[in-house]
C-alpha cells in the first residue's frame, strides 16, 4: 500500500498515488535529456466537499501538481482516481466527460480571460461546447451564474478589459462553475488581486462550496489565506509532500521543520501568537540531480547525519497527521 492509502476514506473523491511529472531539461550531443523533476512521487486525497490547501514556496511544484490532477499537464507516473475512475487512462470521449466534473480557476484573471470576448461569450462556451444548454437559454444561465459571484445580469455584455481585477476573477469563477463541477482546482485565485479583494473572493468561493458541496485544491503560498479556507492542508516542497493534516492542528503543532518556517513567516495580530521568525541559509535543492538525504537537509536549521544519507518517508506520527521528518 502507497502512503496515499494512509489517512484515505472510503469517501474520498480524489485519491492521487506516486504521482511524478518530469520536464525534460536542455539538450547535449549524443546523451539523453536530463529531467527536472517538478513533481516527484506525490501522494494526496481529497474527500467530497472538502477542501485541502496545498502551500509552499514558488518553485515547489504547486501548480503542476494541481494540472497533472487535470491532465492539463500530463504526468510521468502515478495514478489519479476520480470517483474511482483512472483518470490517467482515459482519453478521448471518457476524458472529455471527466474533465466535465473536474474545473480550475487559474491565478491571473486578465490572462486566463479572451480579450475578445464579451463575458456572455466566455461563461456560455463550456456549456455549448458539452450541449448542456439550448442557445435560447444562454442569457438566463449567464445571470444566474453572474448572480451566483455577487454581479448583476448586465455584466454579461461587458468584455474583460472593462472590469477590474476582482471582478474578472469572479467571471473566472462563474465559469469553473457553469458545468456543475463536483472537484475545482483553485490555482493562487487570490494572489493578482488587492488585499481589500481577497476576502471578499475567498468569501464568494467558501459560500459556494458550501452551497454546492464542492470539493477544492486550494494552491497558495500563503499559510494565513490557507488556514482561513483549508479544512486540511498539504505542504509541497521541491516536488514532494512534506507535512500534511488537519488545519487547526498544522498550523498550532507543525511537525515538520519547513512547516515551523513557513508558519514563522506568517504575521499575527496578537502578540501572544507571534511566533519567531526562523531565517534559512542554504540554497533549494536541485530538482534535476537526485538527492540521497532529505531534500530540505541543507537548509534545515535541525538537520542530522541520517538526514543528509536516508530521505524520509511520509508517515503517520498521529491520527490524521503525517510528516517526512526523521526527527519526529
């Protein structure tokens, strides 16, 4: 049994094992591609209506994690189960009708919208494009979905360079809504836009969840947006899972060392909360050369010898908490 099975319920609606995405890196005369290895033997689950925060620093493979789940990056290895259908087996047709069920939201609103269309246009396409709606219903359904981000009907004949940002990332989240989806990646939704936005798009996207049950990988950088969305939460680092848990406990007892550092960096009002900033030395690892130890050893401020020999495995060290960490 993978790790992935650790911790899984029978209820789970998105079960990845091993799942490895490699890219080849440069070219050399008569010698094979080297790889970076941006996703490396990952293993997550995520339950029906649950969302899990995926966080780390920018480099660590967030983002391809949440687009090899898609299939909008293919993967090297591994499995994807959705609902219990292998998701890396599928093509054509069965694909398609998967991918019905399985949305994202990008990060960038002014890229991830057609400047060319009006937002009628650009709602509407994924509901032609499965026949899920006559042409003559086209307008109510754009309302309702409008209505269903906070914004009024006439929205819908405006083009995307006409609003702002958080209006824009609205309209992305309409979209990502249009086919009913039970699983939405939610890929940084909040870091292009304004502090005095972001709440209110997290509290657009924590009521429609609720409402409509889905399920959210929500990828972030930033541990205090997490804990505030997060019913558990993954932490990435180059390419693998490091801690993963409840919310509430990982951000109170964090087990793992790049953990305490990420959580050390994130501001609280409170003084009695203030945790100490923990400075790193050291650079990341590299994603192209193999390492022996742990990939965080040369910058861990608790680091062993048996650290820099044997990488941890990703183990239970209580109920519903897991860690790669020889020192716990």
């Amino acid at each position: 049994m993978t790790n992935a099975g650790v911790g899984a319920a029978a209820n789970d609606l998105l079960l990845v094992s091993g799942l490895e995405t490699h890219f080849p890196f440069g070219s050399r005369w008569f010698s094979r591609h080297r790889w970076v290895r941006a996703v490396d033997g990952v293993d997550v689950h995520v339950g029906r209506g649950e969302i899990l925060g995926l966080v780390g620093e920018s480099g660590c493979g967030k983002t391809t994690l949440g687009r090899s789940i898609l299939r909008l990056v293919e993967p090297t290895a591994g499995t994807v189960r959705f609902d219990g259908i292998d998701v890396l087996a599928l093509d054509g047709r069965d694909l398609r009708a998967v991918r019905r069920r399985m949305q994202i939201i990008f990060q960038d609103p002014y890229a991830s919208l057609s400047p060319r269309r009006q937002i009628k246009e650009i709602i509407a396409e994924p509901l032609l494009l499965h026949r899920l709606a006559a042409k003559s219903d086209i307008e109510g359904r754009v309302a309702g979905l409008l209505g269903d981000v906070g914004l009024e009907p006439y929205f819908m004949y405006r083009y995307p360079h006409e609003m702002s940002g958080g209006q824009r990332q609205r309209i992305a989240i309409a979209r990502a809504l249009s086919l009913d989806p039970q699983f939405i990646v939610a890929d940084e939704p909040v870091s292009a836009l304004d502090v005095s936005v972001r709440a209110q798009i997290l509290n657009i996207l924590l009521e429609l969840q609720r409402k409509k049950g889905i399920a959210l990988l929500f990828i972030s950088h930033d541990l205090a947006v997490v804990e505030r969305i997060a019913d558990r939460i993954a932490v990435m680092y180059a390419g693998k899972i490091v801690e993963e848990g409840d919310a509430s406990r990982l951000m109170t007892s964090p087990l793992h060392p790049y953990t305490q550092v990420l959580l050390s960096s994130v501001p609280a009002v409170d003084r009695r909360q203030r945790r100490g900033r923990i400075r790193l030395t050291g650079e990341p690892p590299s994603l192209v050369q193999p390492i022996a130890g742990c990939l965080f050893a040369a910058r861990c401020p608790e680091v062993r010898e048996i650290c820099r020999q044997v990488a941890p495995a990703l183990d239970m060290k209580s109920a519903g908490h897991r860690a790669a960490c020889h020192l716990r």
